[in-house]
C-alpha cells in the first residue's frame, strides 16, 4: 500500500485532548489525582458474579468495580501519585497484591474467582480545566476543556454536551455569529465553578 501526505486547512480546530488548547490558555489543576486500572479475567467459571457496580473508600483514596456485560470486573484505584507503589504498571505481583487492599472489592474478585492476568494501565483522573476552553478560532471539548473527578461521573456527559455545544458554537461562528464560541466558552467555566463549590461542601 503506498503512503500518502494530505495537508488540510481549516478555520477552525476543534481540540479533543489537551493538544491546542494548552497553547491558548492556562490549564488550571485542583489535584494530582491518578487511577491504576484493570480489567479481571474469571478464572473459575463455576460462580455467576453478583451484577454490581461498588465505590469503596480506603486509607490511601477509593476503589471503583463493575461488572462488564461480557462478564469480566473493570476495577481503578483512585490516589495520589505518592501512594503509586513504584514499578505498579509493569508488575503484576504488585498489583494483585493491591488488589487485596480494598475489604469489600477484594472479596468480591476473591469469591467470583477474578484474576489480574496483566499490570494496571496508569491514568491520570485529576480535576482540570482551561481558564477558557474557547477563542475566535479554536475551542476545546471533553476532558480537554474540563476534566472532572471520576467519582463525580461527570466525565461521559461533559464530554458528549461540550462536543454538541462547541460544534454548533463553530459552525455559528463560520456563518458569522463569533459570540457563540465566547458564551460556550463562559457555559463550560460555570459548570467547572459549581462543581468545585459543590465538591469544597463535602
Ligand atoms: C479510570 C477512570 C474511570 C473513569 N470512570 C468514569 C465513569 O465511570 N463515568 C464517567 O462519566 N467518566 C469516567 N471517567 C472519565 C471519562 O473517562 C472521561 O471524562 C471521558 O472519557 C472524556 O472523554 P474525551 O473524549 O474528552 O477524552 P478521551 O476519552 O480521553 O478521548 C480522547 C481520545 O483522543 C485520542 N488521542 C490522544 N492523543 C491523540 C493525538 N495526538 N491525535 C489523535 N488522537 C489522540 C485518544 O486515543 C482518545 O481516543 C473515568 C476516567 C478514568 C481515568
């Protein structure tokens, strides 16, 4: 098959991870959160395991578990990067070890006979947003506007109404109406504000 080099232009970038808009406005952090995850294989087919969804908190941040319809548990521990015992995604000693950590999660693999077949994938879940997520030309959506606490849920839908909101603010903005981007821009700022007072009151 041969390669071949297409060179598009646009009026307007649409930036959907944190590529663009970094360069256009300052990336505010509230923590450092990161989440170690992983999907679990059943090794013992003998037990249907429980249809659940558990949020677990410990000493060193929360744990998350679902049952996937195909049957395996997704599971993420939620921490500071300084609890991340180091060599964690390449060892997967080390992460069935922390998977014993949690009381009820841990008994939840151990009973449905769930194994770590391979090292968590390190992610970063902390609290982000740009100081404006939009400009004349250029807006950004999902995570890469306004990344919110996974304990929240939040993350689907913002990333799903940014997407909607900024396409029509763009598609405004080429037909002229350039305030479009400007009140997406003001929209997305307001739900980050209600959503730190809201977490500050816990
Ligand atoms: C462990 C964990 C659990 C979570 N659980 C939940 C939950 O239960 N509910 C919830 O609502 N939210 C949850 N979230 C948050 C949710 O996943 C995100 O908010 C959501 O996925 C953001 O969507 P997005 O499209 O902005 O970014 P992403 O889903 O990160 O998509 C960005 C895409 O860009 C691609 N990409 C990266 N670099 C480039 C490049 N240079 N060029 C082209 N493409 C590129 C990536 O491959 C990726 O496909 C969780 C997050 C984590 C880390």
């Amino acid at each position: 098959m041969e390669a071949s080099l297409k060179v598009l232009s646009s009026s307007m970038q649409l930036d959907a991870k944190a590529l663009w808009g970094k360069g256009q406005s300052r990336l505010n952090r509230a923590d450092q959160q990161v989440a170690a995850w992983s999907i679990l294989e059943q090794t013992c087919e003998d037990v249907d395991p429980t249809q659940a969804t558990l949020i677990e908190a410990v000493e060193e941040g929360w744990w998350y578990a679902a049952l996937l319809p195909d049957g395996r548990l997704s599971v993420a521990w939620f921490t500071d990067p300084d609890f991340v015992n180091k060599g964690l995604s390449q060892t997967v000693e080390l992460w069935r070890a922390r998977l014993k950590q949690p009381h009820f999660i841990a008994r939840w693999i151990r009973e449905a006979g769930f194994e770590a077949v391979a090292p968590p994938t390190l992610a970063s879940a902390g609290t982000t947003w740009l100081e404006t997520c939009a400009g004349e030309n250029w807006a950004a959506v999902g995570d890469a506007a306004a990344a919110f606490d996974p304990l929240s849920s939040h993350g689907m839908t913002t990333a799903l109404w940014t997407g909607h909101q900024a396409a029509e603010a763009m598609v405004r903005a080429i037909g002229g109406d350039r305030a479009r981007l400007g009140d997406y821009a003001a929209q997305v700022k307001a739900g980050v504000e209600t959503f730190r007072a809201q977490r500050k009151s816990f």
